[in-house]
C-alpha cells in the first residue's frame, strides 16, 4: 500500500528582513560618471550583518519612460510579506 501526505509549511518573515541603507559620495552625478556607495545593513535586531549584496543602478530617465515592474523578491521566499 502507498500512501502519501502533504503538509503546507510557513515561515514567518520575521526577523528575516534586512534594513539596507545606501549613501552615495555625493548628490548627483553626470552620465559616464563614476559613483561610490556606502552600504550598511542591519538585522531586524538593529545590529550590523555581513553578507553579499547585488545592486543595481538605473538613470532615471528610465524610469520615467517604464515603471519598475520587478515583483518584490521576499514573496517567493516568505509568505507573509
């Protein structure tokens, strides 16, 4: 005999979620011009964490032309976000 079960399992996003704050050197920039950030990231604890971060940067004239439609990408990974 075969028998089969499934079960749904959430996890809560809780304490999950980073705050990221970004500090670039100065307030504009022209095109072709190079930019430095300062990044910082904490937990939901407040305190600093180390990871890897991807960012990426659109001029935006872009924008203005197209809204961003990139889903938030904490719904596939937490259901409660």
């Amino acid at each position: 005999m075969v028998r089969e079960q499934q079960a749904d399992v959430v996890v809560p996003a809780e304490n999950r979620i980073l705050a990221l704050t970004l500090t670039p050197d100065k307030a504009e920039y022209k095109p072709g011009e190079h930019a430095t950030f300062k990044l910082h990231a904490t937990g939901a604890n407040g305190l600093p964490i180390q990871g890897e971060i991807s960012l990426g940067v659109v001029d935006a004239a872009l924008l203005a032309m197209q809204a961003d439609l990139t889903p938030d990408i904490r719904k596939y990974f937490y259901v409660d976000v």
